[in-house]
C-alpha cells in the first residue's frame, strides 16, 4: 500500500506560482548584483563525496547530512553547504587562476533539521566567496555587498549584526583545550544563556579570561560597546581584534547603515568554521537570520591551498517569503491577451498568438473548446482581452466589460 505518494518529504515542499515567482524574482536580482561587482558563476554537483564534509575540523555533524551511497559502495551526501565544495574547487580546478577569485553561486543545499523547527531541509542559497586579496579590503567588499544584497530585494527595513569569533577563540583557548567543552561554552554564549554559562565557568580557575568570556554576550548594542570591551579586554590581540570590528563598524556607519547595525561580541557561530569577522543580516517578518558569513582562512587550507577566503550566503526561501508577504497583488504576469480560434481555424490562431508574442504582447493561446469556455476561463484569471481569430487570421477583441 503506498503512503508517502501524494505528499513531500518532510522538510520540504511544493512551491506554487506566486511563490515560484518571487523565489526567481530574488535569485535573478541577486545575480545581477553580484556580475556587475566583477562576480563569476559557479556550480557545484548536489551529491559530494561524505569526505568533503568530514574533515580534520569536523564542520558539520554527521547526523544533519543527506547520506547516500554510490555505484561503488562510497559514502556520498547531498550538499549540506555550498563554501566547502568552493572551497575543494578552489584548491583543484581553480588553483592556477588569477587571485583573488570572486565567485557567485545560485543553488540548493540539503540539511536535517529537528522535527518541529520549521527550518527547512531543502534551502536555495545565493551568495558569494572571496577567495585571496588582502583581508582587510575583502572584509569590507564582503559588507558592502552583504548589504547591498539585502538592499536589492526590496527589504530597506533589515538589521545587521557584526561580531568575531576571535575574541572568542583567543579567550577559550586560555582556559581550556578540550574540544567538546569549548563547543560547550560557545553554544552557551552563542545563546546567551547566562545561568547556565556561569555554572560552565565555575569549574575553571577565576580570571580575567572566564570573566571576559562571561561578559561577552552582555557586549551587544551601538558604538558604546566597544568603550565596555576596552575595559574588559587587556591584552594585545584581542585589543587588535576589537579595532578591527570597530573598523567594520565605522564602515557600514559611512556607508548609511548607523541605525541598522548592532554589534555583538557573543556573535560566535561555528568557532571552528569562522576565524575572523561575522555578520548576520535580518529582515521583518522572519525570525532567524537569512543572511550570514563570515571570514574563513583556515577552510581552504583543509584541501590542501592556503588562502584567505570570506563570503556570505542569502536565504532565498525566507526572503522570497517575505518578498511574498508585503505584496497583496499577485507576482506573476496576467497575459494581456487570450487568443481563441474554433476548431477549423487552429493554425491561424497559433500563427495570431505567435505574432502577438513577437510584438511584445504577452498573449496565451486558448486550449477551450467553446467560446463561452474561453470567456469564462478569461474572466476568472482576469484576463482583460479576448481574440477571436477566423480563418483568414483577422481577428475580432472582446474586452472585460464586453459581451458578444
């Protein structure tokens, strides 16, 4: 007996004129940003081999990737991510191109997410990789196409969130070197869960460093932060961190983003994916990020070429949502003309519909056997003309408000 033949795999779903749309509406928008930045294309296959995602610093947890096997007997998985493959292409078919590489991707990737979460398994994902240049001029390349990206989807009303992930790195790295307790920590301050950080830290020996490490997801907020964080941080290299996102800071600030910016310095999202700068973007009406990056260096090195390399990824699902939920009128083309011919007369209603189409009129050829049936038709989809073609290819309008 079937079961599963009538509905999607959970995770996904059908996505329905309207909605397919305003998914495309995003992604060609998107495209056109990134070309006209000096962005090229690439694309990557949806099945990677299970290695690519399983290096030496374990990226991403085995349980969340699609797995499959190949002709062979290899473990294979449905692309979890689309930095990696980049990544792995980047050290291969790319390693003798001109640096620094700016490439651009439009495409799927396939995660487990826990029942319930709403978060989809299946996510359209656009977004660039800057790989090479010096790091301090990508990051800033790296923001400004962030929020241009997020400009040209029609979402003025978004917030942007910069941290980095060094300050927590140098800090853990201070008080203790076991893996499974530094993942620990940072989910803790990730969250902001204070209660439960403080009973985290308390096994370690009391310091300027768990203090620091304690007060980081306090630090969040506009230009008065970073006057806090002098005070919490002493030492060289976190003090050299903090100018740097003070930098990115006063940067978006020139760029006109002052009252959409907030600074984070619990913004610690994966600690071993990210070496540097981290920002997340976020729009009205979605509740989680549906843009995020951040500067990466050690990944490229994983596949054997050491290059700096920053990038971010967009949702398009979520912003293809809300793109849908601020427009009351419908986001598909209503064709301006229907073509009827009878029976006798279908070629030369083909040859009509085919001319108007030439000129620029978006016209549908009528598949109805009556005309009272294409009238109808024509009146539901609010279509505002109707074309009656006879056998000589001449034709007769019938408007909205008319009747034979």
């Amino acid at each position: 007996m079937k079961r599963y033949d009538l509905i999607t795999p959970e995770g996904t779903r059908d996505l329905l004129f309207d909605e397919s749309v305003a998914r495309r509406t995003v992604e060609n928008k998107l495209e056109k940003l990134f070309k006209n930045y000096g962005y090229s294309e690439v694309i990557t296959p949806g099945i990677e081999f299970y290695d690519v995602f399983m290096l030496k610093s374990r990226y991403f947890a085995q349980e969340s990737m699609y797995k499959l096997s190949d002709a062979k007997g290899r473990l294979m998985v449905l692309r979890p991510d689309s930095t990696m493959p980049i990544a792995r292409l980047a050290a291969t078919r790319l390693k003798d191109e001109i640096y620094p590489l700016k490439l651009f991707y439009n495409q799927n990737i396939f995660r487990i997410n826990p029942k319930d979460s709403g978060r989809d398994d299946e996510i359209t994902q656009s977004g660039i990789e800057i790989i090479g240049g010096d790091p301090k001029r990508a990051d800033m390349e790296v923001l400004n196409l962030a929020t241009e990206a997020l400009k040209s989807v029609e979402t003025e009303d978004f917030r942007f969130e910069i941290g980095d992930s060094a300050f927590f790195k140098a800090l853990i790295s201070r008080v203790t070197g076991d893996e499974e307790e530094t993942e620990h920590i940072r989910e803790l301050v990730e969250n902001k869960n204070m209660p439960e950080l403080k009973i985290a830290l308390k096994k370690y020996k009391e310091n300027a460093d768990t203090r620091a490490l304690y007060e980081l997801p306090k630090l969040f907020g506009g230009a008065e932060v970073f006057d806090r964080a002098r005070n919490l941080f002493s030492d060289e290299s976190t003090l050299s961190v903090l100018e740097d996102i003070k930098r990115a800071y006063d940067y978006l600030c020139t760029l006109g983003y002052k009252d959409k910016i907030t600074v984070d310095f619990g913004l610690v999202n994966k600690a071993n994916y990210y070496t540097g700068l981290l920002f997340r973007g976020y729009i009205r009406g979605y509740g989680m990020p549906v843009l995020s990056g951040g500067r990466y260096d050690a990944l490229i090195g994983d596949f054997g070429s050491s290059h700096p390399a920053t990038g971010f990824a967009v949702n398009i699902n979520a912003v293809a949502g809300a793109l849908l939920s601020k427009n009351s009128a419908s986001l598909g083309q209503i064709p301006q003309v229907l073509v009827y011919a009878d029976k006798d007369n279908l070629e030369q209603g083909f040859i009509y519909c085919r001319n108007l189409i030439a000129k620029g009129i978006k016209a549908e050829n009528s598949l109805h056997a009556s005309l009272e049936e294409a009238k109808e038709y024509a009146s539901r989809k609010g279509i505002p003309v109707i074309d009656i073609v006879d056998k000589t290819g001449k034709s007769e309008s019938i408007r909205k408000d008319q009747s034979i």
